[in-house]
C-alpha cells in the first residue's frame, strides 16, 4: 500500500498545481468479484471522513450522489452542476451539506475501471475552500487536463496491482497498434480534436480517425479515450504526453516532470510553446 500512496502523492502534488487540492480514490469490487478487497486513498481531512463515515451508512454508496454516479456511468460529473443537483435524494442531502460545510462545493467526479474489470470506482477531486468566481474562472479550466492525469493514475496504480509497471507492451498480451493508429494515439494525446486529427493532421475522414481509436481501444482493452492514452503511455507505447495548455497552466508545468511511484513522464509542449519558452529564457 506505500507504493499506491507514493503514486496518490504524486498525482495529489500536481493535481494542486492546477487548483484542485483535495481527492478521494476508491476503487471496489465488482458484483462479480466480491471476494476482493477495495483500494481507497485519500486526502480528505480526518474530520470529514469521519463524519462521511458515519452519514453514508457504511459506504453506501446511495447516500452520496457523486459515489453512485461513478458506479454508475463513464463521463465525469462537476459538481453543482444542474446534472448533480437533479441526482440529489432525501438522503443524499446531510452527505452533501457536510461537503458544503468543509469548503468542497467546485469539484469533478470522475469513474475509473480497473483494465480487466474486477473493480470499479472512481476519483472525487475538489478545489476546496476556493470562491465561486475562482473556480469557474481560474480552474474549471482545467478539468479535460485533470482528467488526463486521472486516467494515467489510475493506470500506474492498476499497472503496480498486476506487476506490469516496468513492463512494455511487448510484454504483454495486447495485439500491436498500426503506424496510423499509433500517430492518432499521440495527435489524441496533444489535445487535439478527432476532426483536427482528421482535417490537418491525417488527412483522412472523421470517420476513418475514429475506426483507428476504435481499433486501438480493442487493442489496448479500454473502453474510452483517455484511458487509450493513459494505458499506451504505461506501456510504453507513446512516450510523453503533449497537451494543448492555457498559458497559466503552461507557466505552471513548463520544464516539469512528473514522478509517479517510479515511472517519469516528461511533460512535452507543442514545438510553438517550445519555441516561445525557449525564446523567454534566452
């Protein structure tokens, strides 16, 4: 367990670096696996947790809305968002005003799996004790980033539970990706959109881009994007993570590197970004 917490320290320090300072990850079995234990880190303030404990009878799941979605569905859900506020039951309502009360109003939550699906779960992250005008203004922003980072995460803590951090996909059993699905894979890393990719970049029709991330997802077994990516990046099958960032966050995590438990990604910029970067410390 020192190992998940060393990556959960690693994904907490940068995840502060983009506003967003508390975070709870909970993984549990499956209705399928209930002989397997549960993987929670956190860290939420003991107060709050001991009060959570107690409000959400036992980890039931029904008491907190933003549990339940994650047990539920796929997307990300913000919090306060009129999406959340439709979910709230009578008995969702004290869970809620505890959060309240500890400054967690501006989060996400955000449903992880485990690659072969015996668990399920997923990451609350919150920019507690922040205004209103400084989340939405200054964070929010940041949430497609914070989601990237979620799924990497997770991968590296999926890749610790199976023995596989150091492993490449040569070593494993997934089927190798094509030239093509490999240069999406890496354009879908830099933040570009499928009909960028599809219009500037390969040439080819939005449909033909989306039949090679369709093909990739088989290949590397996940089911969304951004665990494509986050997967291929722990196997080594793309190397850095080139994001499209606001020139906040560019300030931020230029020149960073990212530690998580023993594995080093090295943030990469646009070769635009770079050469203004390069140009400012000249």
């Amino acid at each position: 367990m020192s190992k998940h917490r060393t990556v959960m320290a690693g994904f907490l320090g940068h995840a502060a670096r983009l506003g967003f300072n508390s975070a709870f990850y909970g993984l549990s079995f499956s209705e399928h696996n209930n002989q397997l234990p549960g993987i929670y880190l956190s860290n939420y303030q003991n107060d709050f947790l001991e009060q959570y404990d107690k409000l959400s009878d036992n980890h039931n799941e029904t008491n907190d809305t933003a549990v339940k979605w994650c047990l539920e569905n796929d997307e990300t859900l913000q919090w306060g968002s009129q999406q959340h506020i439709a979910l709230t039951t009578p008995s969702s309502v004290p869970v809620e005003q505890l959060a309240m009360d500890f400054g967690m109003h501006y989060g996400v939550s955000i449903p992880i799996r485990s690659r072969s699906h015996l668990y399920i779960g997923g990451i609350g992250i919150c920019a507690q004790g922040v205004s209103h005008k400084t989340y939405h203004h200054e964070i929010a922003i940041n949430i497609p980033l914070i989601e990237k980072f979620t799924h990497i995460f997770h991968a590296h803590l999926n890749a610790l539970d199976n023995g596989t951090l150091f492993m490449t996909a040569a070593h494993t059993s997934i089927k190798q990706v094509n030239a093509l699905e490999l240069k999406t894979m890496k354009l879908l890393a830099s933040g570009l959109t499928i009909k960028e990719i599809a219009d500037n970049k390969l040439y080819k029709s939005v449909e033909i881009v989306n039949l090679y991330i369709k093909s990739s997802k088989v290949k590397l077994q996940v089911k969304t994007r951004n665990q494509l990516i986050a997967r291929a990046i722990v196997l080594g099958i793309i190397y850095s993570i080139a994001l499209s960032l606001t020139p906040v966050v560019i300030t931020l995590l230029l020149s960073t590197v990212i530690v998580i438990g023993q594995m080093i990604l090295t943030v990469k910029y646009s070769t635009k970004e770079k050469e203004q970067a390069d140009a400012m410390t000249k």
